[in-house]
C-alpha cells in the first residue's frame, strides 16, 4: 500500500433527522413515524469518513455554520483518525440539514437544505497542494466554482449526486464518474434497465471525457468500463436495513482504495462489499464500516467481478 498519498473530499454536512414509516408517503399524504432519530451525514462527510476508515489518510474540505449542529460536528471529526478536516466557518448561513424517511425494507426519501455548504469558497480548494498521487472525490452538494476548482487535480472522481444540472466540460478533467442508475438516466438520457442500456449509458459518458465510468446498482452492485474494459460486480444478497448512506460509502472505500495504490477493479470489489455491509446498519456514520470489517466481509464471500 501507498501511504505517503493522499484522499481529498470536497463536499457537504448534513444534520440527518431520520424519520422510520411503515411505508413511503404519497403526494398529500401524512404517515405517522414509528421512530425519529438524529444522526451526522452528508455526502462529503460520510465519504471521507468512509475514506479514512479505510486506512487512507483523508482531507475533508467543508463548510460549517456557527450552531450547534457544527459543534457536534467538530467532535465527530476529533475522534476519527485519519481525517483532517479543513473547515470555513459561516456565522450568516447555518450548518445544512435533512428529513429523511425510510420504510422498513430501506426505501427512502431524502429532502436536503444546504445551507453552509453551498458557500464553500473555491479559495478554499485553491490554496490545497495536490500530489500526483493524491485523489480527489465531489459531489454536488457543493458550487460549480469548487467543482471547477478540484477539477485542477490529476485525479478526480466525481459522484453527480443529487443530480442537478452541471457544467458538463468538468467531465473531460475527470478520472473517473460514480452516478448510480437514476443520475445515469438523467446525464444521458438513455434508462440504465438492460445491460444493453447500461452499456449505451457509460458510452455515452467515455464519449464525453471521462477516463472511467462506474454505475452503481444499489442492491445489483456495480458497473464498469474505460472503453476497453467491462466489468460487472455482484452484491451479496443481504437483509438491508437503511440504504442512506450506501453509495457515499461506496465512494468513500473507492477513493480510498485508489489512493493506496490498488487497481481500479480491485477498488470497486472493495466498495462494493463497503456498501454492502453499510446498509445492514441503521444512520449514515454509524453504517459506515473500518477496514478490517471489510476484509474480513470479503474473505467470507469473494466478490465475482463478470466480463461482458
């Protein structure tokens, strides 16, 4: 493993209120909650996480009120070795928040404010020193400005989610794109339901820059290709409690994967078992598991990774 490089996430805290519902509410329909709970996220946050428990030493750049949600953020980051959390404090704009609702098979619906982190500064990316070595994970629940700014590193993984409208010339400066099936949907406009069209997907992505492309499909794992290569990597079949998380853990493991010097098809089997493991588990930090859980998860059952 490389130790001397290094994960940089540019991203979000979200204050996650979890509401636990029989079933999914409709438009105009009120469903009473069985459970309320609070927990840290965000994207940003729970991929670095993700990251540094993965052995990897992670810098986390992120944006913060000056309330009582960013103290309990600062003390979740004391106690998280190696993560180095680079934090802009915000006293006009409060620390960013969700309502999230999950049924009892792991559904949800997230409804996110994002407050603090959407007024990341740019300067903040710009005053960081890159490594040849290092990579970079984003996501947009941060400004197109710092999307820019990462994209001055070697290395960049983007995660295009939420999805929203973005500039798409940052897609020639990354290294790799994460959307799952939905954010694929909505950046090609081709629906990812056959292999034909997962397939006809990541073409259309490769064609416009990317180097790699990886699909995630939730509980059917993972797609990838570079335009020479594809591969698809299954999931295990597990009772998933709580999926918020799954796919910053997925992130998360990858970057730190990379960053330690293994192959991109090795970093993805990996993930994927990260993933796997993060939806047994109820709240986005509390899912997200350590190295020595992963690996051991792996020797258990080894990921099949399938050429098409």
């Amino acid at each position: 493993m490389n130790m001397s490089n290094r994960c940089w996430v540019v991203g979000s805290a979200i204050l996650d209120t979890v509401y636990s519902v029989p079933h999914l509410p409709q438009p105009g329909e009120s469903v009473l909650a069985a459970l309320v709970q609070q927990f840290l996220g965000g994207k940003g946050v729970n991929q670095a996480i993700a990251a540094a428990r993965s052995g990897a030493p992670t810098e986390l750049l992120v944006a913060l009120g000056e309330d009582t949600g960013a103290t309990r953020f600062k003390e979740l980051f004391a106690v998280e070795p190696n993560l180095f959390a680079k934090i802009t404090t915000l006293p006009d704009h409060p620390t960013g928040q969700a309502s999230i609702t999950i049924d009892p098979t792991g559904r949800n619906q997230i409804t996110v404010f994002p407050g603090a982190n959407m007024h990341l500064s740019s300067s903040a990316i710009d005053q960081c020193e890159f490594s040849s070595g290092d990579f970079i994970l984003c996501q947009n629940e941060v400004s197109d400005e710092c999307l820019f700014a990462a994209s001055r590193a070697k290395n960049l993984i983007y995660n295009p989610a939420p999805y929203r409208p973005f500039p798409t010339e940052i897609l020639n400066r990354c290294f790799a794109i994460t959307p799952n099936e939905t954010e694929a949907a909505a950046l090609t406009g081709v629906i990812p339901d056959t292999d034909k069209n997962l397939q006809l997907c990541a073409n259309h992505l490769l064609q416009l820059g990317v180097q790699n492309v990886i699909i995630t499909l939730g509980d059917r794992g993972a797609f990838f290709t570079n335009g020479i290569e594809q591969h698809f990597f299954t999931a295990k079949n597990v009772e998933a409690v709580d999926t918020t998380a799954a796919g910053d853990v997925f992130n998360g493991a990858l970057i730190a994967q990379l960053t330690l010097g293994m192959s991109i098809t090795n970093s993805i089997q990996y993930a994927v078992a990260a993933a796997t493991i993060s939806v047994t588990r109820r709240g986005a930090v509390p899912s997200i598991p350590n190295r020595k859980e992963i690996e051991q998860f792996l020797q258990n059952w080894e990921l099949p990774a399938k050429s098409f």
